[in-house]
C-alpha cells in the first residue's frame, strides 16, 4: 500500500441483494476481506460530497449519520424506493484501499467503520423556472446498534 496515495473509499450494505459502492467513476472489481465473494464489483458512485462525521459508540450512545445520492430524477428514486430491499438493521461498512495507476485495488478493502442500518428517506429540494425537479435518497445509520 506504500506504493500509492490514491484512495479509494467503498461503501457496503449488507442487504439481499447487497449494495456495494465506491467513490468513483468506473465500476472496479474489489472486497472487503472475509466478507465479499471474489468477483464483488462496486458501482462507480461517483464524487463524494458533505461527508459525514463517522462517530463510535460512546457509553451506549452516538448520533446518527446518514449517507446520501443526489440528483436522482424522481421517477427513478420512486423505482428504487419501491424497489428496495428491507435495509433496518442490516450492518454498513465503510473502508478504503489504495489504487494503482489503473484505479484498481491493491488490497483487499480495510474497514475504517462499521455502522446498522436505520431506515431511508427522501426529500425533492424546491425548483424554479426551467429546473428539473430531482431527488436525494439517503440512508440514516448508527455505529453499534442503536436502531
């Protein structure tokens, strides 16, 4: 891993069919270390925006945090939505691993936070004029299992 500063930061629901993830632009083969089958490819999600504060659980207590895609056009979130398996309690990983020139792996994913899935929401900011109205769907979550 000392041989590159690229990184790459993966996201990874465990649900049936499971979510994987990444933020980037291309689809990559990669896997978190005993818990992805050879052959896992996360999705290019693209650039990340408004980060949140990833926090542990801290005498029985840590806030929530919620992950985000935004721009959806709204018929496409409303076939997601309707589309989505059960997401409540189902454990969330976030990691990260360098990537070599080619933007592919060099190692397995290191998980830097584990997280429970709380539940969805989704909100359409207002619009103007010529505007396309579009849609943010994101996912509250919790470090241990405070759901």
């Amino acid at each position: 891993m000392a041989s590159s500063h690229m990184l790459g930061i993966f996201f990874r629901l465990d649900t049936d069919p499971g979510l994987h993830i990444w933020a980037g632009v291309n689809d990559i083969p990669a896997g978190f270390d005993s818990h992805d089958e050879d052959g896992t490819v996360y999705l290019g999600g693209g650039r990340l925006l408004n980060i949140p504060t990833l926090e542990v659980l801290v005498n029985g207590q840590s806030s929530s945090v919620e992950f985000g895609i935004s721009g959806i056009d709204p018929d496409t979130a409303a076939k997601v939505l309707d589309t989505m398996p059960d997401v409540r309690g189902k454990d969330l990983k976030i990691g990260i691993t360098t990537l070599d020139d080619y933007y592919q792996p060099t190692s397995p994913i290191i998980a830097l936070w584990t997280g429970t899935a709380s539940h969805p929401t989704e909100s359409s900011p207002a619009v103007s004029g010529t505007e396309n109205p579009t849609t943010t769907i994101t996912l509250a979550t919790v470090s241990g299992n405070n759901t």
